[in-house]
C-alpha cells in the first residue's frame, strides 16, 4: 500500500534518494519506510513535499504565462535540462521535478498550439525556475513552539528531535547556534515571541487536580500580582464544557503545553 508522503513524492517527479539528499537531508532508508508507510512520515517532511509541490506547479504557471507574452505566434519553443545537475541549476531536486514544471507549462499552452522541446540554451530558450516558496506555518508548528520551554530564551533538544526545531528555523521564529559541544542552541526571536503568544480565543485542553480534562478557552489578560509573573503570562479563562461557571486565571506557563488547534 502506498503512503501520503509517497504520492507526494512521485508527484513531485523525485526518487527516494533525491527526496533524501535534495530534499529532506536524510537517510535513504528513512525515505523508504516513510514511502511504504512502514513508519508514518512526520509533519515536517509533508510539509516539505507539499512546498516543492506548490512551487513546481508555480514554476510551470509562470513559464507558461512568459511563453504567452513572447510574440512568435503560436509556436512555443521550451528548453528542458541536460541532466539532474543542470535541473538542480535552476533550483529543482531532479531533472524529472525540471520536466514536471515544464508538463504544467504546457498544459497551460492553447490547445493548438506548437510546441517545440529542445535542449535548454541560456539566453535563447525558455525554462521554468523554480522560486522559493514561504513556509505555511501548521498547528503542528504552533503546537511544538507552544510547549517548548525557552529557559532563559533558548532551548537545546538533541537527536531526531532537531528537524523539527530546523523547521520552526526556516519559518522564522527561532534561530539555531552551534554549540561547544557540537550540539545547537535554538534561540527565540521577536517572531517567534509573537507566534508564541496567548490571545484571546486561544483553546486549551489539560487536566485539573483531580484528573478530569477541561477545555479552555482565553477571554483575555488580567490583573494579577507582578511580584510572581509579567502582565501577559496571566490569562482570564473560561471552561468550554461550563460555560455558566465564573471565569478563572491561570499563567501562561501553565496554558502553553496543552494548546490545542480545536
């Protein structure tokens, strides 16, 4: 049975060693168990797929919109890559990834139109080029950031665990230092604090005292003594499953692990 991720991948036009080393930066085996779905592919490697997804068809929309603004009649010439390495020139993982963006292109052609392949020659052929695509942040990526405790504004995790903060990197909230020891330290910046912030509507799902789950919901900051914490880590909450009972406070630090999306 095939995978998310593996119909992704393929449609991406990419092999499992190319998802590996010009995607994700990681194991040949790791690919195949996450394309046989032996072992399901974390969020972040969706993600991953899902960018180059949106930036391959964007490259072959854009293609075809410059092919269309060329006045040579209905005869549209497309230069394709020698190979993988001048297919990775022009910023995709393969050659193949290269002709998908070039398939959408003409797709996007007049049905009669004539369509010309020949060998990519700068300067005198059109080839698509495949931009940088803006991260979208997930839940998932809010969920992680959320329950991560930055003692004193930094956090350093170890082993697999680092992809996922490398995610969180490229999205902009958290920058990652190396370390003495080889390891790396992943700092808040200001967006990060931002991303990371309780507003009001934010839901939250933990455990009182007695073990019974509560789903809250913030109304708003309130006033509270600033011996013991800053204005914004005090939060007044309402519980969703008793909406007629009077509203309570609890502290940032204690509502952040158990965000929730719904």
């Amino acid at each position: 049975m095939t995978s998310v991720y593996n119909l992704l991948r393929e449609a991406c036009g990419i092999s499992q060693a190319e998802a590996a080393e010009h995607v994700h930066g990681t194991r040949l085996d790791t690919v195949k168990s996450w394309s046989s779905d032996r072992r399901p592919a974390p969020s972040w490697a969706i993600n991953e797929l899902q960018t180059l997804s949106r930036g391959i068809h964007a490259a072959g929309a854009k293609l075809a919109e410059q092919l269309l603004q060329t006045p040579r009649g209905n005869v549209f010439v497309i230069g394709l890559p020698r190979d993988d390495e001048e297919a990775r020139a022009f910023r995709f993982p393969s050659s193949a990834a290269h002709h998908q963006a070039i398939a959408i292109a003409i797709s996007l052609l007049p049905d009669d139109a004539e369509i010309k392949l020949t060998q990519h020659v700068s300067g005198s052929t059109d080839t698509p080029v495949l931009e940088y695509q803006p991260l979208r942040p997930t839940a998932t990526d809010r969920k992680l950031l959320m329950s991560t405790a930055f003692n004193p504004g930094y956090v350093a995790p170890a082993g697999s665990n680092i992809r996922k903060f490398e995610r969180l990197e490229d999205l902009g909230w958290i920058k990652g230092y190396e370390t003495h020891d080889g390891g790396t330290e992943f700092h808040l910046l200001p967006a990060g604090e931002e991303a990371r912030a309780i507003k009001p509507g934010d839901l939250f799902r933990l455990s009182d005292e007695s073990g019974t789950e509560r789903f809250l919901k913030i109304v708003g900051p309130t006033k509270h003594d600033r011996r013991m914490f800053s204005e914004k880590d005090r939060f007044e909450v309402l519980d969703m499953w008793n909406p007629t009972a009077p509203t309570f406070e609890l502290g940032g630090f204690q509502l952040r692990p158990h965000w929730t999306p719904e």
